[in-house]
C-alpha cells in the first residue's frame, strides 16, 4: 500500500536559509507525488508534483523537490526561506487506484529574522 | 477562474445532530472528493464522487454520506455527530472527463466543524 513518511514535525531556519523538507514514500506501483502548503485556517495549495517526468520538479514560490526512486526519497527545498515561507507542508501520494491522496502528517515550517 | 468553495466557513454542533457540508468545484472540473482533517494531522480521504456516484471511500462509517449533483457541485452529510468528528473538512476537485484526466486536486478553504 502506498504511504508517506515526512521526517521531522518541525523544522526551524533563518530568513535566507536553505529549507529542506523530508519526505519518504512507499509504494507498490511508480509513484505519483505532491507537496502541498496550508496557511493558517485556509485549505491547502499545490506546490509542485511528480508524475513520472522529470526527476526534478520545480514548482511555485522558488520550491523545489527531486524524486530519487533508489532512496524512495521527494525531499522539498528552497535556496533561501523567506518569512512568508512559514506554514505547514503535506507530502502525499496517490493510491494505487489514482483516486485518493495519501498525505504525511506534515512539517511546520518556521522562519526567523 | 472560480477556485473550489465550501460552505459553511464554520459550524458548530452538538453531539448527535446531524450537519451537511457544501461544496462547488473549480470551473471545469467533474471530480469532487472529500478530506478530513483533525487538528495536528494531514487529511485523511473521506470519499470520491464522479458522475453523481461515490467511486471510493475511505475507511469512514457510513454515519459519513455524500451526493453529488448533475452541476458537479457535492454535499457531506455527517449524521449522529460525535466529539471526534471535530476537525477541518477538505474538498478537492480535479478533471477526468473526455480523456482529459489531470493529477492535480485542487482544495477548497475547507469548513471548521466543533462538535460539542
């Protein structure tokens, strides 16, 4: 069965940081990925996926993540975090039937000035 | 373009009753499917309706109904409220008509229930 494994509830970085967002995924068929931002009290908003292209992906605001299949690894990272990066961060996948996203418990991810 | 919106933004209940959830999908799309999600946890699928009828559900009990209109919009119904049905409910819409399926699921603002 498919699942995700997001490393780390919390994660803390300086204005201009590297951020790097863990995320770790089993699955029994070639994966679909997402990574998913929610605000506080709003719904969540598609960062960038994986659908069997590219192996890097890029996506909005500066994010990016890399699919690396011998580490069953979709780790998420921006060169350098800005305050408004601040917010929760969902790693999921599809399931086997390509119906259902499965997502991470998620990261909140904090930056300071 | 008309994001995908729910109503009620907030709703309190009280244990036992029963509560009905809107949702209108993005512009273009026919797929609607429903997330739970507790406070602290990443959401958790409810069910999917396509073509006015539920295609897969989620481990939910049936106290946890749908319905989807000929419009596309949906309804979650949520009968004998429990504490624990207290959460953040997601909708998510996406395209897969005409052979024109696309991965992305797109969320609405969500609706607050307390159930108290």
């Amino acid at each position: 069965a498919q699942s995700v494994t997001q490393l780390g509830s919390h994660v803390s970085v300086s204005e201009g940081a590297l951020v790097l967002l863990r995320c770790n995924y089993s699955s029994s068929v070639p994966p679909y990925l997402f990574w998913y931002v929610q605000y506080p009290n709003q719904g969540l908003q598609l960062l960038l996926k994986y659908t069997s292209a590219a192996t890097l992906v890029k996506g909005i605001n500066g994010f990016e993540a890399e699919f690396k299949k011998s580490e069953t690894s979709f780790h998420l990272t921006k060169p350098s975090a800005h305050m408004s990066d601040a917010a929760e961060y969902f790693c999921a996948v599809y399931n086997q039937a390509g119906t259902a996203l499965i997502f991470g418990k998620g990261t909140t991810l904090s930056v300071s000035s | 373009d008309a994001g995908v919106t729910q109503s009620p933004t907030h709703l309190i209940k009280t244990r036992g009753q029963q509560v009905t959830l809107r949702c209108s999908p993005k512009s273009g799309h026919d797929t609607v499917s429903w997330y739970q999600q507790a406070l602290g946890q990443g959401p958790q699928f409810i069910f999917q309706y396509y073509e006015e009828e539920e295609r897969q559900r989620g481990n939910f009990p049936d106290r946890f109904s749908g319905h989807q209109f000929p419009n596309y919009s949906s309804e979650l119904n949520v009968n004998a409220l429990l504490l624990g049905d207290s959460a953040l409910y997601l909708c998510a819409s996406s395209l897969e008509r005409q052979g024109r399926f696309s991965y992305e699921q797109y969320f609405g603002p969500g609706t607050r229930l307390t159930v108290t």
